[in-house]
C-alpha cells in the first residue's frame, strides 16, 4: 500500500490502556502508526493486533530520556519523512503515599516521563512539522482531570498534569505561525488495567474507600480520532472526557 497516501501518527505509551487504543484505533482509519515506549515486547504486541493493510511501526524509546526521544523522531522522519499527529500519552505515577513521605527520587520519575517527556517529544514534532511541505501538523497532550483537580496523595502527577495545561497553550501560540495547533485531553477513568483500582475501592478527599465508575475506552479512542481528523484549520483546545457519575464535579 502507498503510504504516502496516509498521514502518519506517533502515539507514545502505545503498549497498553489508552496509548494501545488510540493506536489502534488511529491504524482502522488508514493512519500510518509509530507506536513508542519502554517495554518493547508489549509494542509488539500492541502490532500484532492491529487490522491489515496500513503499517504499525514498533520503536522502543524512553521519553524522560533527550537521546531516546531524538532517536524516535529520527527514525520517524528517515522513514516517513514527516509527522501528521503525535498522541503525547507515556505517563507514569507515583506511591499514594503522604507527600512528605516521597523520595526525590519518586518525584523526578514521574516529572521526567509525565512533563519533561511531553515536552521533549512536542519539541521534536514541531521540529519536524516546520520543516515539511505541506508544513504544519496536530499535537495532542493526554493530560487528565487531575489537570483540575487532585486526588488525595497524588502531588507529582497532579503537579506534572497541571502542566501540561500550561504547556499545552504554550504549544498552541509557539505553533500557530508554522500551521502546528495543540489540544488537549483530559481523561477520568477509562477502563484500562491501570483503572482496575477504581472500581475495586478507591480513596476519596473524605478518607472514605469508594469503588468509582469507569468508561469504555473506546470513547476516549473516538474522542482522539475526532480530535486528529480536524482540519489545521479547527482545533480541540481542552476536552474532558469521563465516566459520568464518577466523584469529579465537585472535587475540587
């Protein structure tokens, strides 16, 4: 198949939850899907279950880490010589334990992957999106309503997703004179394996254990796809996308 007849896709954190769906979900639509993260047997994985016909290309990468993420965007550019969308998803947490009892050590884990890793990424694609013909190109950040509004124990993540709002506007203007636009996506519990806790019993600002709602991913997945089939002249700036009745509204 022509591939040029296909505009490509960068999803980070494609091994498993959202970034596999969204990955996925991208390649049904005739995407041509990069799909990147640590572990490279769930990546593999992830392409052996996508549908035929339209290329998944499998690079194992570590976004806290400059040289991992130049690698992946070169190999990206060497082999499709441009970039139409990257799903900036690679995240990661930290214990729920009381703030004053993390290490250092736990916060810049999670700081590295959740924001300097989206940063390090988005640089790259703009790099890429600038320099192609036609020029220009569509980021979206995963962020999430704790982009809003915390959980109890949970200050790196919260601190890094506040973040990424910042940074996610700050890609949007930085980008609006080179035909690059940027939203973002703010998921509440989608039913991946890394909500399973959710609906087990989660600990709530009140100090009660609640089980919560979650959502079928493949509403985050379609809310994706909206937001990368735009035209650069539209944009998705911030959606929320969540279980309806879940303990959000009112949180914070």
């Amino acid at each position: 198949m022509n591939q040029s007849a296909h505009k490509i896709a960068l999803v980070t954190g494609g091994g498993s939850g959202i970034g596999r769906a969204v990955a996925l979900g991208l390649q049904a639509e005739g995407y041509v899907v990069i799909v990147a993260g640590r572990r490279a047997e769930a990546l593999r994985e992830t392409a052996s279950i996508a549908c035929g016909g339209v290329e998944m290309l499998v690079v194992p990468a570590d976004v806290s880490q400059p040289d991992s993420v130049r690698a992946l965007f070169a190999r990206v550019r060497d082999k499709f010589g441009r970039l139409d969308v990257l799903f900036n998803n690679a995240g990661a947490g930290a214990p729920a334990i009381p703030m004053d009892e993390l290490t250092v050590e736990q916060w810049r884990a999670v700081v590295d992957v959740n924001l300097t890793g989206c940063f390090l990424c988005a640089q790259e694609a703009i790099r890429i999106m600038k320099a192609q013909q036609p020029r220009g190109g569509r980021i979206i950040n995963n962020g999430s309503i704790s982009a809003h509004a915390p959980r109890p124990y949970s200050a790196p993540y919260t601190a890094t997703k506040h973040a990424i709002t910042g940074l996610t506007k700050s890609i949007s203007l930085d980008g609006r004179a080179h035909d690059i636009v940027c939203g973002q996506i703010d998921i509440g519990n989608a039913a991946t394996s890394m909500t399973e806790r959710m609906a087990a019993g989660i600990l709530q600002a009140s100090g009660a254990v609640m089980p919560e709602p979650r959502l079928d991913v493949r509403h985050v997945v379609d809310a994706v796809l909206y937001m990368a089939k735009l035209p650069l002249e539209a944009n998705v700036q911030f959606m929320t996308v969540m279980a309806s009745k879940m303990p959000f509204v009112g949180r914070g």
